[in-house]
C-alpha cells in the first residue's frame, strides 16, 4: 500500500513538472540501481556452440547481468554514472559507487572482452548494445573523479573492441536496418558517433561519416505516418535525422532536412504520442520508450535550430510527459530500461 501511495504521489508530481531536479534524479536513479545486479529474470541472446557454454547469467556476463539483458545492464550503468556526474549528492551515492565498481572491476571487463572476443559472437549486440557501450564509456571519460577515471580505465578494452567493430562491420551493411527496434542502424551509429568525437577516433569517425552519407544521403520523404509500429522504441525516421545531422554541415544538413522530413518546419505541425495498452506486455511498453526517444531527437533539433525548429520542443515536452509516468508504475517491463530512455531526453532537452 505504501508503494501504491507513493507510486502515485511522484506521477501526480511528474505529470506537472518536466525539470530534472534532485527528486527526480534520485527516482530514475532508483532504478538501475534496483536491478543492476539482479540477475533474473534474464533474457540473453547468445550462440550455443556446445554444452559448455551453457552457464547461467551472471557468469556469462560478470559486468553487465543485471537489468534483464545485456544491453539494459549497460545503459543502466551510463545512466547512474550520468546522475552521479550531474548531482553530486544524489542519495544512495555510495552505495551506487559501490555496486559500479563492483560490477566494472577489470576482470569483469576481461570476461566481457573474451566473450564479445568470440568468432561465433561477432554480431553480439550490434549495433545497440555497442553504442550504449560506448554511451558508458564516454560518460566515465568526461567524469573527473578518481573513481570514475579508474573505471573508464578498466573498461577501455572493452569499448575499444567495440569501436573496432563498428570500422569492421559498417563498410559491409550495404543497405541500412530502418526498424524501430534494437537494430536501427542510424542509432546505433549516433552515440558511437559523439564517443568518436571525444576520444579524437578518427577512423571511426571516417567510417560512421562515410557509411551514414552511403546509407541516408539520399533518403527523401520520410514515412512519418507510418509510424510507430506495433512495438517500437526508436522512431526510424528521427533516428536518420539524428544522425545526419551530426555528420553532415549545419547548411548541408538543412537542404537535406527539407527534402526528407518537410513537415517538420510547418510551425503547426503536431504528432500525437504512441499510445501504450499494456504496460505489463514487455512488448506494447516499448511505445513509452518510442516517445522518451522521438523527444530527444525533437529537443535535439529545436535546440540546434531554434529558428526554423524550435517549435518542436512543444511536441518533445508532450511526449516526454505522455511516458514519464510510466517508469513508476511498478512494472518490471518498463521500470528496467525506460529510465535510462527518459534521463537522455532530459539530457537532450537541457
């Protein structure tokens, strides 16, 4: 009953408020922190060579075990580095440090590498789980605190593995994955993108920049009423969007902008939220990370262009305050990713 009262108390709260204050940090905190090191129920998407490999999760994946999968783990682990970066005195603090330095100790690192190191694991997580990965990673970078540099030190190998294979696998995609799950390629080249700039990786920014203009320069006339399907989190189209415009000029990028997604600059232009039925489907759930998503891409573009695009923040703040309430309704199926997925919008929407 108390959880019932207070799971109401931070909807009404949230349904008013779009700021990421003190509370709201601690409660998408709460989160990851809850199932970083729960390890079932677990999905895991893995290649059975032999019986050998049949071990159980945590000892498949010492760092990244918790949260349901592999890939919710890792985003889970960027989002309490993101708030312990950004609120110093985030309740929980010690134990939150506590639990990452368990979970990215070197050696955990050194099993995760051996595993992704696998010839029949080549495709493991691609290209989602790695650009979340390099999300961690870039976030542990940019964080001076002692603890945090010696854990973007131990997981290094791991994000450097991953950058080789995105150099590796791009040049080999002849046509992109336009879905709105796992697979979209335009997403899992824009967090992969932002690591390359930070860490001045110059072939991996050659090979996103290169494959992107192959894949997408000449895409036109977006769908956007085609979507969302049934079970999206990512929006296909905003995904394209958000990662030409991070590769190509600001000038360029318009011109191709106008011919792909001209709706976007009639100042009246609306999109309804995707509406959710079920939020116990850990399928149908997936619609209320599809809204945390199309925001920060919406937030993204009226920040960057606030003349021609900043009409689109009002549509951003309707999406994002359609779903907030959603990662406190009790349910695992949403509670173990989709903060992660509302903590980037409000990374975006500054």
């Amino acid at each position: 009953m108390k959880f019932i009262v207070a799971a109401l108390v931070l909807t009404s709260t949230l349904a008013f408020s779009q700021q990421l204050t003190i509370e709201r940090a601690n409660g998408l905190a709460s989160l990851p922190l809850k199932c970083m090191q729960q390890e079932y129920p677990n999905k895991l998407s893995q290649m059975l060579i032999d019986s050998t490999e049949v071990q159980n999760p945590k000892a498949l994946h010492p760092a990244f075990y918790g949260c349901f999968d592999w890939h919710s783990s890792v985003h889970g682990h960027w989002s309490l580095v993101y708030l312990l970066k950004h609120f110093p005195n985030l309740a929980n603090r010690e134990e939150i440090i506590s639990k990452l330095t368990i979970n990215l100790s070197k050696e955990n690192i050194d099993s995760e590498v051996a595993y992704l190191s696998k010839n029949h694991e080549k495709s493991f997580e691609r290209t989602y789980g790695w650009a979340w990965l390099l999300k961690l990673q870039q976030e542990l970078d940019t964080y001076n605190e002692p603890f945090a540099q010696q854990l973007a030190q131990n997981l290094r190998p791991l994000s450097s593995l991953i950058a080789e294979r995105y150099v590796e696998f791009l040049p080999k995609l002849n046509y992109p994955l336009r879905v709105g799950t796992h697979t979209n390629t335009a997403f899992g080249m824009s967090f992969a993108w932002d690591y390359a700039l930070d860490t001045k990786n110059q072939s991996l920014q050659n090979s996103i920049r290169t494959n992107a203009m192959r894949l997408f320069k000449n895409d036109a006339d977006c769908p956007f009423t085609w979507e969302p399907s049934g079970t999206d989190f990512l929006s296909p189209c905003l995904e394209e969007i958000g990662i030409m415009e991070r590769v190509m000029p600001a000038k360029e990028f318009m011109n191709w902008l106008r011919d792909f997604a001209p709706a976007l600059f009639n100042k009246k232009y609306t999109w309804e939220p995707g509406k959710v039925s079920d939020r116990s489907d850990g399928h149908l759930v997936h619609l209320d990370g599809l809204n945390f998503s199309r925001a920060w891409n919406f937030y993204k573009l009226a920040r960057q262009y606030p003349i021609q695009l900043g009409h689109l923040k009002a549509i951003a703040d309707k999406h994002l305050n359609y779903s907030l309430p959603a990662i406190v309704d009790g349910n695992y199926e949403g509670e173990h990713w989709l903060a992660t997925f509302a903590l980037h919008a409000f990374e975006e929407k500054k």
